[in-house]
C-alpha cells in the first residue's frame, strides 16, 4: 500500500512537470493588449460610450431651438348632394308654371395646403444657456466614460497581477515539489542500503501529497482567475494565455510629480465641476422665464373649391391663396410664482453641489493621502519581504547540505523547505499588491490610462 502511494506521488510529479511546460508556450497577454482588448469589447464600457453619443446628439444645432420650426398641411373634401327646388306655381318670363328643378348627385370638392413658420427670435436668453448646458453635459459624459474606463482598468488590472502571482506561485509549487521528489527518492535509496527506516519514505510521501495538492489548488485558482480576466475584456472565457510577471514600480519622484496635479486631473473632482457648471446654467435658463418672448410668423395658404351647379347659378371653380407675415410678443407677467419657486431651487441645487464639490475634495484629498501611505507601506513590505526571501534561502541552503551529511533531520529540512515556501509566497503578494497600490495611486492622480495606453 505504502509503495501504491509512493508510486501515484511519483506519476502525479511528473503529470504536473509535464502539463507546465505547455502553459509556458501559450500567447503572451501584455498589460498594454489586455487594456486595449478591454476598451475594445468591454460591455461596462460600451454602455458608457452609447451614453456618451447621445450626450453628443444633444448638443447638435438641430436641438438648440435656434432653428426655426415649419409645418405643412393638407386636406380635401368631398360632399354629394341631391336637391329639389320647388317654384310653387311661379311663372317664367313667358308666363308659363315654372317646373322644379332636381338636382342629383351634385358634388362639391374642396382642396387646400398651406405652410406656418415660426421663429423665437428672443426668449430672454434660455436657448442660449441651455445650450451651453448641454454642451456641459456632454463633457460631463465623457468624464464619466473616464472614470469608467479607469474604474475598469484598476478592475482589470488588479485580475491580471493576481494571474501574475498564481502564475509565479505554480513557479515556486513545482519548485517545492521537485525538492520533495528528490528528498524522496533519496529516503527510497537510503531505505534499500538500510540507512533509514520507513518512516522516512512514508514522510517524503506526505510532503509529496501536499505538494501535489497545493499545485492542484493553485492551477485551479488560476484557471478560474483567467476567466475572470477573459469575462473583463468580453473575449472566449476559457481562452488561455500567460502573463507578463515581470513588475517594474514607477519612480518615487514621478508619482509625487503626479499627486501635486490632482486637483487638475482627478475625474471625480472634474465631474463635481462639470455638475456645478451645469446647475449655474439651470439658474440662468430659469430665469430667462422671467423675461418677454419674441416670436415671429409666416404662412402660406392655397385653397381651391369646385361647386357643382345650383338651381339658381351654374358650377363654378374657385382657388384662392393668401400669405401672412407677424410678429408677436409674450410675457408671462405672473405665472402663479411657478418660475420664482424654480428659480429659488435651482439656486438651492447650485448651492448644494458646491457642497457636495467641497466635500468631494476633501474626500479625494483623503483617498490619495490613504492610497499614498499604502503605497508607500506596500513598498517598503516588498522590500523586507526580498531580505527575508533571501534569508530564508540561505537558510534552506544550509540545511539541504547537512541534510544530505546526515546532520539534520527530514524533519528540520522540511522546516527549512516551508520557510522557504512561505516566504517566496509573502514576497509573491507582496510585489504584486505594491503595483497594484501603484496603479490605484494613478487612478487618483488621473494619470492611469496615460501610464498604460
């Protein structure tokens, strides 16, 4: 039973030797092509730049009010009439009893069109802030496919680091369980030569089966963390690829460079300011209300009407045509106070979004100094985490010598071996959540796209 067990720890080693290299030759993903592939089928995005479309449709010409409005209509009508016309004993000119006349069938038909402009030629300035407004909030819309876009960028990033450390975390299992088989194989020959007893082989078993599983495990997260990255740029979710693992941290001075323009470049704060533009806007298109309108008016009309004949005139055709120029002027002098209570809650809206601005800077002012000093900690974490690898290293060095002279025990090695592991594992994380502090300062600073694209 014990050599059944030994011999499956052997296979599952050299199953998993074998299914790593394969996964070394699968296409390279680059930071730089995940970001594209996201901007290009990323549905969070899409969505964000329809929205966007729209908000540019709005401020065309054609939906300003500047334009003038024209209107053309058209119709006929047709009546059919019988009549009978009695003279009752009337003479005609010879003297002799007029007959009724009886008409049948008698048709009347109408025609007509006609065409009404009308022009706003002053309405106390709304049109024009309006447009403006909506012009503001076309650029508030691409703010936010930004922020989107940035959003979803920290997102994919932080999916693809995480690929990253699975993948350096197979790495180092596969390294862990090379030294295990070796260990192993050794107990075995140790074993057969009567240097140790079973309890050796049957040990090196165990840490085989752990080894195994910890490969199994982490193939599985990775193979589930890819589809989470596949999922982010809307592409086939069991499509494979591997990672670049290599990081590289920005210069200390380019972030601080970064941070003093946040002000300038953070999409939060230059949403709060497109909103508080756009609430100034309602004001003053409210208050145009308040002011006389100016409208002028022209229309063109054609008529045509065919009678048939009566008992006292024959048929007759007429057509008639008429053109009218006007102006006219309106002011609603008092509307009930429905625009003097708009007016005051657009003031109390404009007032509360200079507010909620000052609250957002003070809030983004606290993010970046929060995303700053985890920044800063992850970095100096790396560091020590690189030290204490190293040390670990020499350590297990040590100790794969004077285990191999006998002068410690398997279970000492082992010891060494887990430090070891654990301490590459810590560094993994700890690299990766650095950048990823890194790329979430970005974020803040507004220079995240800039860095990647």
């Amino acid at each position: 039973m014990n050599k059944l067990a030994y011999g499956l720890g052997i296979l599952m080693c050299f199953a998993f030797a074998k299914a790593y290299p394969q996964q070394s030759i699968d296409t390279l993903l680059s930071r730089e092509q995940a970001v594209a592939l996201m901007l290009q089928s990323n549905y969070d995005i899409k969505i964000a730049n329809n929205t966007e479309t729209i908000a540019e449709n709005n401020t065309s010409i054609l939906n300003s009010g500047y334009l003038p409005s024209l209107q053309g209509n058209a119709g006929t009508s047709r009546d059919e009439n019988d009549s009978n016309t009695d003279f009752n004993g009337a003479l005609d000119q010879n003297g002799v009893s007029r007959g009724d006349i009886e008409i049948n069938n008698a048709q009347t038909t109408q025609y007509n069109a006609g065409l009404s402009l009308n022009y706003v030629l002053f309405d106390g300035l709304g049109r024009f802030y309006n447009f403006k407004r909506l012009k503001e909030q076309y650029q508030l819309s691409q703010l936010q496919v930004r922020s989107t876009i940035e959003s979803t960028t920290v997102q994919l990033m932080s999916v693809y680091l995480e690929i990253a450390r699975l993948t350096e975390n197979v790495n180092v299992f596969e390294q862990n369980l090379d030294i295990s088989k070796k260990r192993a194989q050794r107990a075995q020959y140790q074993f057969d030569y009567g240097q140790v007893n079973k309890l050796e082989i049957l040990n090196a078993q165990v840490d085989i089966n752990t080894d195994s599983i910890n490969i199994m495990n982490t193939q599985q997260q990775l193979r589930n963390t890819k589809r989470d990255l596949n999922l982010l740029m809307n592409r086939e979710l069991n499509a494979n690829f591997a990672v670049d693992t290599t990081v590289v941290l920005q210069n200390v001075l380019v972030i601080d460079s970064f941070l003093e323009k946040v002000t300038e470049n953070n999409v939060r704060l230059l949403q709060s300011e497109s909103t508080l533009q756009i609430s100034d806007y309602d004001i003053k298109t409210t208050r145009a209300l308040l002011l006389p309108r100016i409208g002028l008016t022209g229309s063109y009309g054609w008529n045509q009407s065919i009678n048939p004949p009566t008992a006292f005139f024959p048929a007759t055709t007429r057509t008639a045509s008429n053109i009218a120029i006007g102006a006219n002027l309106t002011w609603d002098i008092f509307d009930g106070g429905r625009t003097i209570t708009s007016l005051r809650n657009a003031k109390m809206a404009y007032e509360n979004e200079a507010l909620f601005k000052g609250q957002l800077e003070q809030e983004v002012a606290r993010d970046v100094a929060n995303a700053k000093g985890n920044y800063d900690n992850a970095l100096a974490i790396y560091r020590m985490q690189e030290k204490n690898v190293a040390t670990n290293t020499s350590n297990f060095e040590r100790s794969q010598e004077r285990f191999k002279l006998g002068q410690v025990s398997s279970i000492e090695f082992r010891q060494a071996q887990v430090n070891l592991l654990n301490a590459e594992m810590v560094k993994n994380l700890a690299k990766y959540d650095a950048k990823l502090a890194e790329y979430q300062l970005l974020q803040f600073s507004g220079q995240i796209l800039n860095i990647l694209l």
